[in-house]
DNA sequence: ATGTCC
C-alpha cells in the first residue's frame, strides 16, 4: 500500500486502498494528476470517496474523473456503481441536486463568416427568446396534467407537440426518457415549480453558445458526427432540470434522512434501491430526468426557430448530434471479471462515455462511440470526445463533464468585481448576454479550471480522446 | 445547481 492509503498506479491514476478511511468496504480510482490529487485532498473530495466507497451493496471501485471536486455528500466527478438489486442502494446525492443536468449540441450548415456578420443580432434574439436567470419562467404554464405527461415522456412529448423531429430522440442519451418513471413520487411543490419553467435556462454555468469549430482532432469520427469542417457553426445548449429537479432532490434527502430504511451518515444519504423509499426516489429522479430532456428540447426549437428566422430554413432544421446526462444514476448492465451484471450506476459532473461497438448505441454511433459533450467556461472552449476502448472496464464507461470551479461563486466575485468582463470577452471575440448581475464575475473564466487540462487528463488516463474543440462565437448566460 | 432561507 502507498503512503497514506494512496497508491499510485500510473501518471493519471491512483487507487484509494481500503486502509485511506475506516469503514471503506471497497476501492476508490482518482483519475487525476498528482497536483488533482493533491487538490483533491484538500477540498476534501478523497474523503468524499472513501465514504462513497462504505456504502453496502458496492460494485467495483468508486471512482473519480479528472474534473472532481468536492460535492454535496458525494464528489461532482463521481461515478459508483451499486448492484441494482439485493444490498445496493441509491443515493440523491450520488446524482446531484440538478437532476439530468446535460447538453446537447446541434450542429448548423452554417459558417463562421455568415455567423460573425450577424452575431449582435444573433445574440440578442437567443437572448430574447430563451428565459433565462434565477427563477426564470416560460411565458405559459403547463397544467398539471401536461405536466404530467412531460414527466412520463421526456423529450418525446416536445417532438409530439411540434417541437423537434424523429431523429432528435436518437440522439439523446436513453432516447431522451427514462422508463420507470413514478410521477406521483414527485411532490406537489416540485410539480407546481416545473410547470411555469419549462423551456428556461437557468442560471449558474448553465448556458447557451454559439460556436465554431476550432480545431478538428479527430478527423475520422469528426466526419461521422459531421463536425469535420473548421468553421462550421454549432449551437450548444447546457441545462438542467430547474426548480423541480432541485426540488425532488431537496425532497428524497429529508425523507431519507429520516428513514428507518435508509443507510445515512452525514450528507451521504441513501436507501436500498428494492426499499420504498429508494424506489420513490428512482422514480421521481426519472420524472426530473425526463423534465429536464423535456426542457433542453423545447430551448433546441426556440433555437432553430432563431436560426431559420435569421439565416433561412436549412438552418432551422440543425439537426442535434447528440445530448448526454451528466447528472444522473442508470440501470446499466456492465462485465465484471466474466460476469455481467445490472448496476445502478451514479454519475454526479460525469459524462457517460460508452466506446464503439456498445449495444445501446443508436447504430449511428455504434462503429465509433457515442459523442461525448464537455461543456467549457463561458469564453473559453468546449469539447466533443468519444470513449476509449477500454473506458468500460475503467470507469464503468465514464469520463469528466467539463471545467470544475476553481473559485467558489462568492471568492470569484470578491476577485473579478471592477473588471469589464464583457469587453475583455469581446476582446476574445465573444459577445455575451447575461441576466444576473454578478454572473460574468461569478462565471468569468478565471474561476473556473482550464478545460484543455482536463481533456488531457481524459486522454492521459485511457477514459476518452478529443474529437473536436470548439470556441463560442455568441455566449447566452442566466 | 436552486423562487441562492418556508
């Protein structure tokens, strides 16, 4: 064993032994530098792990991706897996308080230098058409009963009603709707809160982008995704599951925190996923799920209705390449040492990252992997990767999420206030629409870590290799 | 992340 119950296992990777915390029933895997592990440490994420990896009915190794930071209860860059029936358990913290937070990515027959022409205008009518801030409303309410019906069928009840195309749901992760959704298991005041923000953004780092291509990677999967073409624009759109999300979330940790049934010490708390209480929560956290592909596909036909109004109806029909969940726990079957098994397995800031040739793959993706969306800080840089071929055996087919926070909200204030935050990002060629007022400080991109770090440490440990990297051009921020 | 404290 290493010093300290820490074993290096090579440049990006080291093993929590069972002896780095009592009570550890299992592992722990950081995929990280030495300076992330030391990081890692000090923001108290390792201890996150250990504690992750104490909870009974554990399969495999706790993991952590290269973007890990500390979370509620649970690491954001964490991924555990738990037998789906027998000791495992399910855990809210283990997904996140925004529930199926993800982004999707269409991908435009446009150019940067048609783009660039009309960018303000651009700019201000995303802006105008997409709420956004904290508490942001849609113009209309749903009813309770429409509701509903979002909650049971994801991004498929916004193609039903005219806003998006077959092909979209293909080209979400899970078809855009979990199945086994109970939504009497979401309460009342959650219902009440998703039914006037459908279609909104958010705030924090949810954002809407206008980008371009920057630099193309991967030559040959690039051209799968159609994506190959530097300069070719793209609309990415990252968001969650809102007020209701937060609120199922809010819900099932009191509940569980005070159940007879559940396993909780601290903020870690959780609950067999065969108990009642886990399988409310499963179900509720699959309404939210689908709430929340619900959302990101009404905000993908405002979009297309900008682009058609302002650059004609090709650019309308962008179609989507892809939308993946980085919030969120699945039924997955996965092999372990010759044995397959169904696993409930946790992502919290993880993306899904399942390499060529998996069978749940859309046959489109199945000869390269499915697209793998990192969403960058505003200004900087986002990326497309696909998974390595040995990510399932890593990471349960898992890889990082994005740039983790390096300032927390308030210190990034306390340092940035004073700055022109939008005439340096203009500087960069970016024009930015904002709601909040500290957003820009709190978002600027110095709080944030350099994604090109953590695209390296993804490749660096066998998780997932760049496809494209791509610059905003418009940035959209609540 | 979040009607950033019902």
């Amino acid at each position: 064993m290493g010093v300290g119950g820490i074993s290096r296992l090579g440049d990006y990777s080291f093993r929590l032994e069972r002896g780095f915390l009592p009570g550890m029933r299992r592992t722990a895997r950081v995929f990280v530098t030495e300076v992330g592990l030391e990081a890692a440490r000090a923001d108290g994420s390792l201890e996150q792990l250990a504690r992750t990896a104490a909870l009974p009915g554990g399969v495999g190794e706790v993991l952590a991706m290269p973007d890990v930071h500390r979370g509620y209860g649970f690491p954001i860059g964490g991924v555990a897996a738990f037998a789906a029936d027998g000791d495992g358990v399910v855990s809210p913290g283990g997904v996140g308080y925004d529930i199926n937070c993800g982004v999707r990515l269409l991908v435009t027959p446009l150019g940067e230098d048609e783009v660039r022409a009309r960018i303000e205008e651009l700019a201000d009518a995303l802006f105008a058409a997409v709420p956004c801030g904290v508490g942001a409303g849609a113009r209309r309410a749903l009813s309770g009963r429409e509701l509903r019906k979002v909650l049971i069928r994801g991004a498929r009840w916004a193609v039903e009603h005219g806003l998006g195309f077959a092909g979209d749901l293909e080209a979400c992760e899970s078809g855009g709707a979990l199945e086994e959704v109970d939504p009497e298991a979401v309460s009342d005041r959650a219902r009440e809160r998703g039914r006037g923000q459908l279609g909104t953004l958010g705030s924090g780092n949810h954002f809407l982008e206008v980008q371009r291509v920057a630099e193309v990677l991967d030559e040959e999967v690039a051209g799968v995704w159609g994506v190959d073409e530097p300069g070719r624009v793209a609309v990415m759109i990252h968001c969650g599951s809102r007020g209701l999300g937060h609120q199922v979330c809010d819900d099932y940790l009191k509940r569980l925190r005070g159940s007879a049934e559940s396993a909780s010490s601290g903020e870690l708390v959780s609950a067999p996923v065969e108990s009642g209480a886990g399988r409310a929560y499963l179900g509720a956290m699959a309404a939210a799920a689908n709430y929340a592909w619900a959302n990101r596909q009404v905000i993908t036909a405002e979009v297309r209705r900008v682009l058609a109004e302002l650059f004609g109806r090709a650019a309308g029909a962008s179609p989507l390449l892809y939308d993946v969940a980085h919030n969120i726990a699945k039924f997955e079957e996965h092999r372990l040492e010759g044995v397959t098994r169904r696993l409930l397995v946790h992502r919290k800031g993880a993306t899904r990252a399942f390499p060529a040739g998996h069978p749940e793959l859309a046959s489109r993706f199945r000869e390269h992997g499915q697209p793998v969306i990192l969403p960058g800080d505003m200004g900087t840089a986002s990326y497309l990767m696909v998974g390595e071929p040995g990510v399932l055996e890593l990471s349960f087919g898992s890889t990082g999420h994005g740039a983790g926070r390096v300032l927390s909200r308030r210190a990034a204030v306390k340092r940035l206030r004073g700055r022109d935050v939008r005439a340096e990002l203009a500087e960069r060629g970016v024009s930015v629409r904002w709601e909040g007022r500290r957003t820009l400080y709190e978002e600027h991109p110095e709080a944030y870590k350099d994604i090109d770090e953590v695209v390296a440490v993804c490749r660096g440990a066998g998780l997932a290799r760049p496809v494209v990297r791509l610059e905003p051009l418009a940035v959209i921020k609540g």
